[in-house]
C-alpha cells in the first residue's frame, strides 16, 4: 500500500523527521504513537502533500506511484485520506457542496459517472448513520461552529463518503468522551476491509482497545524508536514512553 | 488660472457648449422650477471643472484617462426585445422600467403589475406628478462640491421616477434596466432617479446598468439618485453595474431614511474601465437603520471605487455596513467609508467592515474607513483587511481530492457569500452568483 523509506524532513531549516521506514499493506492497521511534538503530524501532513514541509532524504511509494511527486488533490483521487487532528473551518462553503465536489473529483479520476443530487444524498444519509451525526450538518458550512468531537466526527464522515484505499487518522481521538470515541472507533471498523489501510496516528492506548492495530510504532524526535505488535500499546500504557526514551538515548549514546 | 481643478480642460469645455444646444431642445421643460436647478448646477461645474488626484476625495482615483475623451449628448438607439432579455428577472418581467442611453423606452419597459407603486419616467413625472417633483428632485443631492452631480443636475432631463404611496406593500419587486449602446460617436448621458416612498410604504427595488455590444465601446453614464425612505417605510435596493470595460460610469446616490425607517442597498460592481460611487445616507429620524453592503469583482486595468458617507444626524440609528471584492490582474480598488456620528446622535451603531482579496499580485486596494464620532454613548466599530485566500482552506479542500482551480473558485465564492446570502431576491441572487461563477471560471 505505501512504503516509507529514510524519510528526512525539515521546517524552516530544523529538521523534524530524520529517516523514517514504515511498510504497511493492504488490510494492515498501523498505530503510530509518541510524545507531543515528536513529528507524527508532520508525518501525516508530508503524506497528504502539504508543502510547508521540506523532504530532504528518502522516498515515499503509494500504490506504486512516488507519492512525493504528486499533488495534493491526485493523493487524494488516488485513494489516500487525512483526517486532520486540528481540521479548519471554512465559513461559506456548505458542508454537502464540499464533499459533493470532492466525490465527483474522485469519480471522474476513476472513470466513473458524477453522482446526481439524489444518489449523493442516499450515500450522505447512509455515511452519517456511520457516525451518528445529523442530517443538518450537511447544510452548515464545513466545521463552522462545529463542536471538538463534531470536527472529529465530520472528518470521518468524510472518509466513509470518500471511501480511500489508505485512511491516516492524525490524533483523531485527542479530546474526545468515551461515547464519541466509541462512535468514531466503530466507524473505523466498519471500514475495515482487506483491501483498505489505515495509519493510526494516537497519543492514547484508549483508542486502540477499540481500533485494534496490527502493528504499533513509537515515534520519537522523528525517528520510530520501537516496532511491535497490539501489545506494545498496552506496555506503553503501564511504563509510559520515559523508559523507552531513555533506553533509546542510551543505546544513541 | 486653477491647475488644481482641471477646470480649463477641452471636456470641460464641450459639456458647456453642451449644455447650451440640450436646453433648446428641452422644449416645455426649460419653463419649470427644475430648470432653474440646471442652470445653477452647470456655472457650479464651470466653476469646479473636474477633479484630481490632489483633491481628497479624489486621492486614489485617477480619472485623466477619461479626461482625454470626446463625448457628446447621448441619443436613442436601437436596442430591442431580445437584446434585454439576458438581463430581465424571473417575477419582474412585468414591473419594469427600461432606459436606453438615459432615455425612457416605453416599447422595453412593461408595467402590466405596478403595485399599487407609481413607476414612471421622471419626464413625464415632472408633468403628471408636479407635486412630489418640485417638493424632492435636487432638493436632497448636494452638488455644491460635487463636480458629476452637478453635471448630472445640469443635464438631468429623464430616469425613473417611484412613489410608493402611504401604507402601500408593492407584492412584487420592480426593475430598472439601464442599458447603454454606443454604436457609433461615444455618448454622455445623465440619469436621473427620483424614489420616494411615503409613510409606512415597502418596496423591493433591483436597478441593473448594463450594455449591449462589444465591451470596447466608449461612454460615459453619470447618474444620479435622490431616494426618500419616509417614516417607517422600507426600501431595499440591489444596484447591479456591469457596463462595457471601456465604459465610465460615475454614481451619486442621497438617501434620506426617515424616523423607524430602513433602507437596505446592496452595490454589485462588475463592469466600467473607471467606475465611481458615492452613496450617501442621511438619518433623519430616529430609530432609522441602513444596511449597506457592496460586492466587486474587477480585473485587466478596472478602477472601480467606492465612497460612502453615513451621517447619524440623530439618535438611536444603526447603520451595517460591508463591502467585499475580488481584485485580479492590474485592477485598482478604493474604498472610502465615511461616518459621522454628530453630538445629538446618542445611542448610535455604526459598523463597518471592508474585506478585499488580491487575486493577483498586480492589484492594488485602497481601503479607508474615516470615523468621526461626537457623541459619547455610541458603539463604533470598523475594520479592513486585505488578503488572500487562506493556504489551509485551500490545502483541505485538495486534500479531499479537488484541484486547486476548483478549490480556489469555491473559496472565492464563499468570500462572497456574506454579501449573497444577504441579497432577498432569489432569482437575483441566483443570476448573480451564476454569473461570479462564470467571471471566475473565466
Ligand atoms: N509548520 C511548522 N512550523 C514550525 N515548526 C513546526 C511546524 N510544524 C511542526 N513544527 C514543529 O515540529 C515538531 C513536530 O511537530 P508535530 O506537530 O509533527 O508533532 P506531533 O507529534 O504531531 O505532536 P502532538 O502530539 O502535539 O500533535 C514540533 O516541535 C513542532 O513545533
Ligand atoms: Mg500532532
């Protein structure tokens, strides 16, 4: 699905990543975990093509194509999704007009038809039971005034109406009560399917006691320290991230 | 000799001369009170000749290229039904007045559901309605310093005349459609609207000023409104200018919004090589209020400029004001909002906001709010900003798999959308946004 290989990446001349491998196939879940500030944001925006980031070593393989060449909006027809850990609110722009257009986008680069007003609407309708968010948010301008949750759940929402091969979730959890989580967590899984991956990007073990990941990252000033499986969430959860840390500068040292 | 006012310029010149062959044609028209107002207003343009860029209100908007130009006094032309039709709206096809080059076409105009609303050419108003002529026109529209209004006054002979009579809801929308055709020498012409509305009357006014023909023809449209909200009453106006690239168009507007009155106006500018407005809103009354709002889009090397002046006179009045535009290419914006708030008017709102979006690096916007404020219990508050499209917004739409001119194009439109939103007429509404699409898709 994608490949990650040596990724070096910088802002304003201070590098942030510094030679990052991820592999993850089709079906696969990734969690990526790790301290505030460790890159793991960065990360997830380099993949989605935000350009204030400047790669500087490695190469990044998705679906077969050098995801770094390509623009933002082709990722994104190409089946590659971000839902946003702070997602901005765009007054005047309906929610449905914005997902309607994006969908169509996404079809015409497949080949297929534009979807008519009344099919899309059978899809939103649908999609939004997912999450359990109601009709009305259609109508409102994309994430005006949209509660923390909201936002988390619109974005989503989104990913169910856009139905990408590779969904990265940036903190989407961050925030959230248990019932939202639990919402959000289920409408994860109901996407879940052998062809479709996803990179779970969490500060919390909480979330994937319901997200249950293959694998599981530590990501820490940019580099990913320790690899392994559900369970290293569970040991994170009980020593926190101090030990690895430190065993790491140790073994840096 | 006076350099500051370019008062010995040839166009100067020939707008006397011009005056002088308009009024024998005037006929019975020379005998009236009005006249004596032409008269007064042409030695006030004689006197004041044409501004420049060292007068104040004339700081960021150079006219020297309309300077250069020959013009002479507009005539009819040619223009029929299927010529109109792209710019009439659904639900007004029989409430309208249309005018061509300033002059009264009762063959385009259709008035088969008037309303109850007397709507007529302001010539034969000064006939069959002498009352509220003499008591209104050039009673309110000072041109003592206002060089194009008193050309206009000088040379005003017809454009709409509207009274809404006391209590009087007119159901349905009224239109007027000014539409220029320069098919040969370019012309001058001078309309003049006159729209009076009695006590706890309403109407829903969309005045349109386009052109038929290719967008190089040359002219110059100077208008002129006097507008009379009476106590109570409600008038809520949509001004739409899309004249030729190359045409001039210059716009004085008085209003005088009586006690628990509200005028509402919203300008849509789009069109004119030099295009100058000046809406002036007077309260006259207390618990009076205004929206004024404004959208422009200019591009290639499009002056468009907008002054306005509000003066709360009196207490307890609101006025809202918001401007919005889209400069592309080597287009120049100015913005000039004025407010005076005077000592007696206590318990005023005045809000103002003007928002420009430089699509191209070449554009230039000159934004200044100018608040003068006397009384103490008031509650002020203004603002510009001049920007661009926000890299974020536009990152999440490509995000979600829209290309970056789609993405833009949406942006903008919202921009816009405080202004649309706000604009009551639907079918308007629509035209409207259809036809921003289209400019920006272009
Ligand atoms: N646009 C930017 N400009 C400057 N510095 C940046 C920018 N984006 C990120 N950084 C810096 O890069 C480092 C990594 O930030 P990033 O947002 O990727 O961390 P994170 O792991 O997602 O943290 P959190 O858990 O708080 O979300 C931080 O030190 C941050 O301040
Ligand atoms: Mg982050």
């Amino acid at each position: 699905m994608i490949s990650i290989k040596n990724l070096h990446a910088s802002v304003e001349g201070t590098e942030i990543l510094k030679g990052i491998n991820l592999e993850v196939k089709p079906g696969e879940v990734h969690a990526v975990m790790g301290p505030n500030g460790s890159g793991k944001s960065t990360l997830a925006n380099i993949l989605a093509g935000r350009e204030e980031y400047e790669v500087t070593e490695g190469s990044v393989s998705f679906l077969g194509n050098d995801l770094l060449e390509m623009a933002p909006e082709d990722r994104a027809r190409e089946g590659l999704f971000l839902a946003f850990q702070y997602p901005v609110e765009i007054p005047g722009v309906s929610n449905a007009n914005f997902l309607k257009t994006a969908l169509n986008a996404i079809r015409e680069h497949r080949g297929e038809d534009a979807m008519d007003a009344m099919e899309f609407l059978k899809l939103v309708k649908d999609r939004l039971q997912l999450v359990e968010m109601d009709q009305k948010f259609l109508q409102r301008s994309v994430n005006v005034s949209f509660s923390g949750g909201e936002k988390k759940r619109n974005e989503i929402f989104q990913m169910a109406v856009l139905e990408p091969k590779l969904g990265i979730l940036d903190e989407t959890d961050s925030g959230l009560d248990i019932d939202a989580l639990k919402i959000v967590a289920n409408g994860v899984n109901k996407l879940r399917s052998p062809e479709r991956s996803f990179i779970v990007v969490t500060h919390y073990q909480r979330l994937l006691d319901y997200i249950v990941p293959d694998f599981v990252h530590v990501l820490a000033k940019g580099k990913i320290i320790k690899s392994g499986g559900a369970e290293l969430a569970h040991y994170l959860e009980e020593n926190g991230y101090d030990e690895l840390l430190n065993a790491n500068g140790k073994a840096a040292a | 000799m006076n350099q500051e006012k370019n008062k010995n310029l040839a166009l100067c010149d020939a707008f006397i001369r011009d005056f002088q062959s308009f009024e024998t044609q005037l006929n019975g028209q020379s005998t009236t009170q009005f006249h004596k107002e032409r008269i007064k207003a042409i030695s006030t343009f004689a006197e004041l000749g044409f501004p420049t860029t060292r007068d104040e209100k004339w700081k960021y908007t150079n006219i020297s290229s309309f300077l250069k130009k020959e013009f002479s006094l507009a005539a009819s032309s040619k223009v029929d039904k299927s010529q109109i039709e792209p710019f009439l709206f659904d639900g007004m096809q029989k409430s309208r007045l249309v005018f061509v080059n300033g002059i009264f076409s009762a063959e385009l105009s259709s008035l088969d559901e008037n309303n109850g609303v007397v709507a007529k050419s302001l010539e034969a108003a000064h006939k069959e309605n002498k009352e509220v002529v003499e008591k209104y026109l050039a009673q309110h529209l000072i041109f003592s310093d206002q060089p194009f209004a008193a050309l206009n006054t000088a040379f005003a002979r017809d454009g709409a005349f509207i009274f809404v009579p006391r209590n009087t809801i007119a159901a349905q929308p009224l239109h007027l459609l000014f539409i220029s055709s320069s098919d040969s020498v370019p012309f001058h012409s001078h309309p003049r609207n006159l729209i009076v509305l009695a006590e706890s009357s309403e109407l829903q006014l969309v005045e349109s000023r386009h052109f038929v023909g290719d967008q190089e023809q040359i002219y110059f449209n100077n208008f002129a409104a006097e507008i009379i909200v009476g106590a109570n009453a409600k008038l809520d106006l949509v001004r739409i200018q899309d004249e030729s690239k190359s045409a001039f168009q210059f716009s004085s507007l008085q209003a005088k919004v009586d006690r628990d009155a509200h005028f509402s106006f919203t300008g849509v500018d789009l069109g004119g090589s030099i295009s100058r407005n000046d809406t002036n809103i007077e309260f006259t009354g207390e618990n009076a209020g205004a929206q004024l709002l404004g959208f422009y889009y200019a591009n290639g090397t499009q002056l468009l400029d907008n002054h306005t002046f509000i003066d709360h006179a009196v207490p307890h009045c609101n006025s809202d004001e918001l401007f919005k535009g889209f400069m592309d290419d080597q287009s120049h914006g100015v913005f000039n909002g004025a407010v005076l708030v005077r000592p007696d008017a206590q318990k005023t709102n005045a809000f103002q906001q003007n928002q420009a979006i430089l699509i191209s690096k070449d554009a230039t916007v000159d934004a200044k709010p100018e608040l003068e404020i006397f009384a103490d219990d008031v509650l002020c508050s203004h603002g510009a900003t001049i920007g661009e499209i926000q890299e974020e917004h536009l990152f999440y739409l490509r995000s979600r798999g829209i290309g970056e001119e789609m993405a833009r194009a949406m942006l903008h439109i919202a921009f816009a959308n405080d202004i649309f939103e706000r604009i009551k007429i639907e079918s308007v509404r629509e035209k409207l946004e259809d036809e921003i699409i289209k400019r920006f898709s272009e």
